[in-house]
C-alpha cells in the first residue's frame, strides 16, 4: 500500500470512529436511562412496570418527541465540532470528513429503524384487544414517530455538514440550533423520563437552563463581530435560540396532553398559542437572549483582543 493510500485509510478509520462517537454521544442520556421503551398508550400487553417494556435506541413516544430530536441533532453538531477541529490540524481531509457522515448517519438511521421494529412489534396491529380504531392509531403512531425520526437524522447531517465546512458566520446558525437541542440533551441526562426530578436534579436543572444561551453566546464569540456578514450570523443565532426554546415549549405542550391527540386541528391551534406566548416576556425566553447576547459581545471583544497577532481561527 503507497503512502497516500495508508493515509487515506487512516483518515476514514479516524473519520468512522469520530461519525460512531459523536451518534453515541448524542444517545448517552438515553443509554443511562437503561434505553427500556416508554410506557405506551396502545401496547399489546398493558403494564405500568417501565422494566416490562423491550429495550429500544431511542425513546419512542409523542410525550419525547423534543427529545428523540435533541439526542439526533447533538449528535450531528458533535460530529460537526470534532471534524472542524480535525480538519484545521489536518488530521482528517475530505475522505475522513464523508466517512465521518456516512458512520453518524448510519448510526442514527440504526437507532430509528430498530427502535420503530420493536416499537411496531409490542403494538396492538392485530385488532385484539382494541377495535379496528386502535389498529389505526397504532400504525400511524409507529410511522409519524419513524418519520419524524428519519427527519431529525437528515437535519443532523446537514447540521454536521455546516458545522464541519462552512465559514464561521455561515456555522454559526447550525451551532445555535445545536445549542437548542443542547438543553433538552442535558436535562434528559440530568432527569431520565422514566423518574422524576429531585432536590438535587432540580438545582442542577436551574442552572442548565442557561446552557443554550451561554452555547450561544460563546458560538458569537468564536465567530467574532468584526464584519457585517458576521453581525448578521449573529442576529440569526439569536433569532434561533428565542424561537427554538419557543417551539420546544410549544411543541411539548401540544404532543404531551393525551386531550388533543384525536384532534390534530387543535392540537396545531394549542401550540401554535403556546408558541406565540413563549416568545413573549411571560414566555421567559428574552433573559436567556440578552445572556447570549451579553457573552457574545463580550466575548468577542476579548477574544479579537488576545487574537492581536495571531492568525484567525477558521
């Protein structure tokens, strides 16, 4: 084997491992939960013991579906990460880069496909005991999560792709998005589904509530505000904290009260109200963008001074 051929294997091998990692990663609150599927409203064998349930890679449920999408994306933005660090200490080139992507989405598409087999498996499709009804709301439960899931895999990779190759304004946007999905990551690790928040979880889960905006706020810093193209990045980053904590809270609401599931109609109507809330001061999420706001302007500013000298980090 010639030289640039060993050190292209070595690239993907390093590629693959870094793809394989950051999906796990990404799955790490859920694995320390013991990854028992949640208690499911239409299951062939009713049971209220979570050890009764089959062990599955994400957590399929309309009550987890913010989660199911923050264990993908902070995967893909992981991935992302690590790949730009690689690439700028040229480690990795563009091979290691694509086996990177190719390992995180295979992964995660594992993840939805054995979770929706197990999920499909343990439901009443058979019509016994529930009515034909059931048989319905069973099947499109097991699709619209699958679907949903697959989507929240392709978001991933274009997240790993931006973060990994894009100009810092241009990653900046993605690492926001990450940044979202970074709380409800932490807050699944800190509190499991299955169990409920103590004193202790409690006072941890106060301060992880300022994860995102401080992600945020130092994502603007790295990026710096030295050019328009960069204050605009910037805006946008805040735009998607403040809309995306939004759209977390409204979403939770309207998929985690069983009153509005038969009615899909209200249910958009619920929490397209709690959204349009949540972005407003009673909503709570203006603090967290002044933060983001304050770390970014202040760290960009210290960072452009120690950077005097020095070529920009890129």
């Amino acid at each position: 084997m010639h030289q640039g051929e060993r050190h292209s294997a070595q690239q993907v091998t390093v590629g693959l491992a870094v793809g394989v990692g950051a999906a796990v990663v990404g799955l790490l609150p859920w694995i320390v939960t013991g990854m028992r599927l949640p208690l499911q409203n239409l299951w062939a064998t009713p049971t209220t013991d979570p050890s009764d349930m089959p062990i599955a890679l994400l957590p399929f449920s309309q009550y987890a579906v913010t989660s199911i999408a923050s264990l993908l994306l902070v995967g893909g933005v992981v991935a992302g990460i690590v790949v730009r660090v690689l690439r700028a200490r040229a480690v990795i080139g563009r091979s290691g880069s694509l086996a990177a992507l190719g390992a995180l989405i295979g992964l995660q598409v594992l993840a939805v496909v054995e979770t929706a087999v197990v999920t499909g498996a343990g439901m009443r499709m058979d019509g016994t005991p529930g009515t034909g009804a059931d048989v319905s709301a069973a099947q499109l439960y097991v699709v619209a999560l699958t679907v949903g899931s697959l989507v929240c895999v392709g978001a991933a990779a274009v997240l790993a792709a931006v973060v990994a190759r894009a100009a810092p304004a241009g990653a900046l946007a993605a690492l926001a998005v990450g940044a979202v999905a970074l709380g409800g990551w932490a807050d699944a690790l800190v509190v499991p589904p299955v169990s409920s928040a103590g004193d202790a979880a409690g006072a941890v889960l106060a301060v992880l509530r300022w994860l995102p905006a401080v992600a945020v706020g130092a994502a603007i810093a790295w990026t710096g505000l030295r050019t328009i193209g960069q204050c605009v990045a910037a805006v946008v980053a805040l735009a998607v904290l403040w809309s995306g904590a939004a759209l977390v809270t409204a979403v939770s609401y309207a998929l985690g009260s069983r009153v509005y599931l038969p009615y899909p109609l209200e249910m958009v109507s619920a929490g397209a109200t709690v959204f349009v809330m949540a972005m407003g001061p009673a909503g709570a999420t203006l603090v967290p963008l002044l933060v983001a706001a304050v770390i970014g302007v202040v760290g960009a500013v210290a960072l452009r001074v120690s950077r005097r000298g020095r070529p920009a980090i890129t």
